[in-house]
C-alpha cells in the first residue's frame, strides 16, 4: 500500500479529510436528537422526547428524523474541515520553527568527532 504511505506523509492532506469525514458521520449520528430539539422548541409541537418520537415516526417514518440528512452532511463536513482541519494546520506551521531551531540547537551541540 505504497499510495497510502505517501499519501499519509502529506499530514495537512490527511487533517483536512479526516476532520471533513468525521464531522460528516458525527452530524449524521446527532440528526434525530437535533430534530427532536427542533420539534420541541416548535411553536405548539410536543414538549417531550416521546412525543416527538412517536408524532415523527407516526408521520413519515424512521426516515423523518433524517430530512436534509445530506445537506447537513456536506455542510458540516466542510465547516469541521476548515476549522478543525485549519486550526491543525496551523499549529504544526506554529510549532515548525520551535523544532527546527531545537534540532538546529542539538545539531550545534554535538561534539566534533
């Protein structure tokens, strides 16, 4: 898997789709409790969890609790990618010069042979 050797030693490649990729999946999996909030904060909708549950499940199945699923996917996909995946890059590019004068400073260090 000699692509995915190379592909990891580009470490901002790898921060920016790994963070897009888990901020997707983690908005999927957070997609019902979302909805319920929604639901509840409703104007006239139920005020309880069971409520919501059974008053979306009654109307439009499973499937109610995961409407605009894919659009809510992309968008924080993409948001966590530049703030979590960014705010990565950043800090290496912030810590690059502190380890190259350290290692420039043990490089001088060294004694002559």
């Amino acid at each position: 898997m000699r692509w995915l050797e190379e592909w990891q030693g580009e470490k901002h490649q790898w921060h920016m789709f790994a963070s897009g990729f888990f901020g997707g999946a983690i908005s999927l999996v957070t997609q019902p409790i979302d909805t319920s909030i929604a639901r509840m904060q409703k104007d006239g909708g139920p005020k309880t969890i069971r409520g919501v549950w059974t008053e979306v499940v009654g109307r439009h199945g499973i499937q109610g609790f995961f409407k605009g699923g894919v659009a809510r996917i992309f968008h924080s996909g993409y948001h966590t990618a530049v703030v979590a995946g960014g705010g990565l890059i950043i800090y290496d590019w912030m810590k690059a010069p502190q380890a190259s004068d350290a290692m420039a400073t043990d490089a001088d260090n060294k004694p002559q042979p």
